[in-house]
C-alpha cells in the first residue's frame, strides 16, 4: 500500500494529502498515515504551505540525490563505478 502511494507521489510531486486522496480514492486519514509512515522512512518530504488561504501538507518525494554526498554522486558517475559493484557483488555471494 505506501509502496504504491510512493509511486504515486513520484509521478505526482507536489501534491497535498487532500489532492493525493481525491486522485487515488483513497480517505485523508489512509493517505494521511501511509504518508508519514513514508516520511518516517525517509522517502517523502511534507512540507506546510498556505493554498487559497487554508494550510496544506504538500507531498514530494525524496530524490536519489537527497541520499548521497556530492562525492559519492561524483564517484558514482565515473566509468565503470557499477562494474566495481558489480565484481564485488559477485565476489560476495560465491
């Protein structure tokens, strides 16, 4: 279920939790718990925004830069940095 959500939000960043449960069917208070199970786990940003005057939680997903040091985003671009992975993955399971 959040998993699906998550997908979701990434196709769909920016929502509010009302959007989010007016376009999937679900309720607020479903929405609303899978959102801040997601956020506890790191994967969703909610932020609080002022739209037509009410307060609104806003929805967007966490990119894979969010996770990683300008370094290791640097070192991860490098040819054959997966080919490394790669060989060590291999190494490891034999």
């Amino acid at each position: 279920m959040d998993w699906g959500l998550y997908k979701w939000i990434e196709g769909h960043p920016g929502l509010s939790i009302y959007a989010l449960a007016k376009s999937i069917g679900w309720s607020h208070g479903k929405v609303y718990s899978s959102v801040k199970r997601l956020e506890d786990d790191g994967l969703v940003k909610i932020e609080k925004a002022i739209i037509n005057g009410r307060s609104a939680s806003i929805v967007t997903y966490r990119r894979m830069q969010d996770f990683f040091t300008q370094e290791e985003l640097e070192e991860i671009q490098q040819p054959g940095y997966f080919d490394d992975v790669e060989e060590i993955l291999k190494k490891a399971t034999s």
